[in-house]
C-alpha cells in the first residue's frame, strides 16, 4: 500500500472510530476552540494528576483528555490522535509532542515525521501541504494547549 493511501486509512479509521471521545469527569479545566474558515469545533477537557503529590506544574500527569467535536474528518481524527498520544504522559512529554507536530504541520509537505514520538499523527504529513487544512488539523492540540494552561494557571492562583 502506497504511503498515503495508508496514511489516509488512519484518519478515516480514527474519523468513524474516534478515541476517548464524549466529555468526562472530573476534569480540571475545559477549552472550546472553533475553526471558522472549515466549521470544525472540538470543546475538550483535561484532567491532570499531580506528578507526587505536589503541586499541577509540568511534571503532573496528564490522567484524561476528553471531548466532543464536529467538522471535518482530520479536525475530528487529530483530536482522536493527540488523545492516544497524551494521556498518561506528563504536561512536559505532551508540550514536546504538541511541538514536535506543529513543527510536522508547519513543514510544507518537507517534514519527517518521528514515527516514535507521533504515533498515528505521522498520518497528517500530508496535511502540511495545504495551509487551509493545517489549521483543521492542529485545532484540537490549541484546545489542548489551552485546557492545560487553564488547569496550571488554576492551580497557581489557590
Ligand atoms: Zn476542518
């Protein structure tokens, strides 16, 4: 099977078969992101667990990433994808995953993608080379991104 072909039956599978899908709790803090140029919303929440008993910071764990989401087939597979990829990880390992696929996603179609690190997001390579669906694809990492800051910025504040 030719690469792509094999890369587009991953976003589909994850598309019809999505991962860790629907809102639970608890959850520390929650992000509603939308992208307007394709319709693709995705409202994800975070749950975090403290790395020793200490206090949220980059070494807590990340015990569940949970969503609803409706638009387009890689806006709701990405999301699908990053929740394999980052629970159970600390903040630390999912900040650097969530890099390492910006970076994929900025590359133009050039980037090679680390197999290791992003798992099935190896898949959206290809994505890289349409600006108009980069955004698609990194909408439910944003929500991520911003669902934990909330949760770190909560917890700074008690
Ligand atoms: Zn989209």
């Amino acid at each position: 099977m030719q690469l792509d072909a094999m890369y587009q039956e991953i976003i589909l599978d994850h598309y019809r078969n999505p991962h860790h899908k629907g809102l639970r709790d608890p959850h520390d803090a929650e992000a509603h992101h939308v992208n307007p140029t394709c319709g693709d919303e995705v409202t994800l929440r975070v749950a975090l667990a403290p790395a020793d008993g200490a206090a949220l910071d980059e070494k807590a764990i990340v015990s569940d990433v949970s969503y609803e989401g409706m638009g387009c087939s890689i806006s709701q597979a990405s999301t699908s994808v990053l929740t394999d990829l980052l629970i159970g990880r600390t903040v630390a390992e999912g900040m650097a995953t969530l890099e390492a696929f910006t970076e994929l996603m900025q590359s133009k179609g050039q980037g090679e993608p680390d197999e290791d690190v992003l798992e099935d997001a190896v898949a959206f390579a290809g994505v890289s080379k349409y600006p108009a669906r980069v955004k698609c694809a990194l909408l439910g990492w944003m929500a991520w991104k911003d669902a934990v800051s909330k949760s770190l910025e909560k917890e700074g504040a008690r």
